[in-house]
C-alpha cells in the first residue's frame, strides 16, 4: 500500500479510487474470490486496511512484516504506511503494531 500511495497518488496523482480497485476488487474477480473478497457488502469478509497519509519510513524487510529477507524496494522512502488492518472483523494491526497471529484462511477458487 505505502508504494501504491507513494508513487501514484502522491508523485503521480493518480485518484486513490484508481488506485485502489485494481489492488482490491479486481484481483479478486481475477481468481474467482469475488464477492467475498475485495469487496466490503454483507456476507463478504471484509479485509480493511487503514493507512496513515502522514507516516513515512524507509523500506525494509522488517518493515514489510513478511516472511522474505529482502524486497526490491529496500531503500525507498515511502509514506502511506498501515495503521490499523481488520481480518474478517478482527483488529490484527492496531496502530501499526501486529496484535494476532495470522488468520489467514484457504479459500478455494474456482478452476
């Protein structure tokens, strides 16, 4: 999200609107995941990510919170970060600190 804010809404201006939809409801209609994924309506599992605009840090594998020990973006300064994440209703990020354990769930897509 932080590169997606950065370098297309802030450096290009590109509307968050534009942004967003290619990076939420269409991977989901992509793999066969919609509606419930990508799509915030009754019944879907409504994943929300909340950034903070202001928030600006240095790109690192540790400030990715993945599992990968390097990124090709390591260096880059970027704003946008996330603040809050909320996983089928659970608050897992809550002021930019992991709070739960992953809760990540299978969901088979159609072939």
């Amino acid at each position: 999200m932080p590169l997606l804010f950065t370098e297309g809404f802030i450096r290009r201006g590109i509307p968050l609107d534009t942004l967003l939809i290619p990076a939420t409801s269409n991977p989901a209609k992509i793999y066969g995941l919609w509606p419930r994924k990508g799509n915030l309506s009754i019944g879907a599992d409504a994943d929300i990510i909340i950034i903070d605009p202001k928030t600006e840090k240095i790109v690192t594998p540790e400030a990715l919170n993945s599992a990968q020990d390097f990124t090709p973006w390591e260096g880059w300064r970027l704003r946008g970060w996330p603040r809050y994440v909320i996983v089928r209703g659970h608050i897992v990020m809550d002021d930019g600190t992991i709070t739960s354990k992953p809760e990540g769930k299978f969901i088979r897509r159609p072939v």
